[in-house]
C-alpha cells in the first residue's frame, strides 16, 4: 500500500538465475500500481545492461549493449521504467550502482563469495582479474544517493550513477583492505 507516500523505492529483484521469467512481472505490477498517482518511483539498478564496454568507463548516457541474459532484462526494465515516465503515467528517478557490498550484501560479488570465505580464513572468489580496477558501491552510500534521487525532482526522467568513494579500487585491493581490517590472510 502506498497511499500517504510520496516516494516509493523498487530495490527488490528474484534470484539472479530468474531474473529473465520473474524480473519483469515483478516491476510492472510496481508500475501499474503507481500509475496516476503522484507517488515517485526510484528504481535501484546496476550496470549490467551496458555490457562489454571495452576499457571506456561506464557513464549515465552509455548505450545499452547487453550480451548476458540479466543484463538484457536490466536493459529491458529500464526502458520500461522511463517510457513509463515519459508517457506520464509515473514520476521515475533511477541509481545505479556497481557491484555493492556492506551489511546484508551477501548476494553480490563481494558478498559471501568474498567476505564471509575470508573470515572463516579461506580464498576469497571473484571474477576477472584481481589487478585491475573495478568500482565498488558500499550499500549505505547507496542508500543515501537513492534518498536524495527521492527527493529531488531534477532527478527524475533519468538514470544517475551513485557516487563511490573508490572508483578505480582494483578487487584485490580491496579484498586486501577487507582482510587486514578482519585480522584474516590475504587469500584469493
């Protein structure tokens, strides 16, 4: 229920191997319920739907060019989402985020595969190289820069990168950083 809201946040998503049946009918019933009411709507997203983008850094007007079947779906939600907007039906601001980590982030890249596999002394996993830089979003800097989207009507219409406090952070620094701060060996 939403009345008496002004802003609403979708930040729910299904497991990431269902996103192609259950991520589309999650959202559109969010957006139909939103439909002619004065209810904002941000949306929280990641990259996924820019693809390869072959060393060129990922900013907000990078062309879609999704390769992977989650990244498809994203793309897809996305453009849902703002033709909804532009067709006036509802009020949509949307952050993207990189790969997240923080308190309850066990479900993405530096999550249980990394931070829980170093604090029972094993080999954090990861994907790609350990070398090279990879932006990180920590969850309640997210969660900031989504209130502020709520807020904010120049906001809306668009998608918005959230702010990261080390962008250029490669994972084995940071995997470092996490082992050092837990007393753990460095391990990947």
């Amino acid at each position: 229920m939403t009345q008496g809201a002004q802003v609403v946040y979708q930040a729910s998503q299904p497991h990431y191997y269902e996103w192609p049946e259950k991520f589309p009918p999650l959202q559109k019933p969010i957006i139909d319920g939103l439909t002619g009411s004065s209810v904002k709507l941000v949306i929280v997203e990641n990259t996924y739907m820019y693809g390869a983008t072959i060393g060129k850094p990922m900013i907000e007007d990078t062309p879609h060019n999704a390769h992977t079947r989650k990244g498809k779906v994203r793309s897809e939600l996305n453009k849902a989402a703002l033709a909804a907007h532009q067709a006036g039906k509802v009020k949509v601001a949307i952050g993207r985020g990189s790969d997240y980590f923080g308190s309850w982030g066990t479900d993405s890249s530096m999550g249980g595969i990394v931070f829980y596999r170093l604090l029972a002394g094993k080999a954090a996993q990861i994907a790609g190289s350990a070398k090279m830089p990879h932006t990180h979003t920590y969850i309640p800097d997210f969660g900031k820069a989504l209130v502020l989207l709520g807020e904010r009507s120049e906001a809306d219409s668009q998608a918005w990168h959230v702010p990261n406090d080390m962008p250029y952070i490669s994972q084995g620094e940071l995997i470092k950083m996490v082992a050092e701060e837990a007393g753990s060996p460095v391990k990947i």
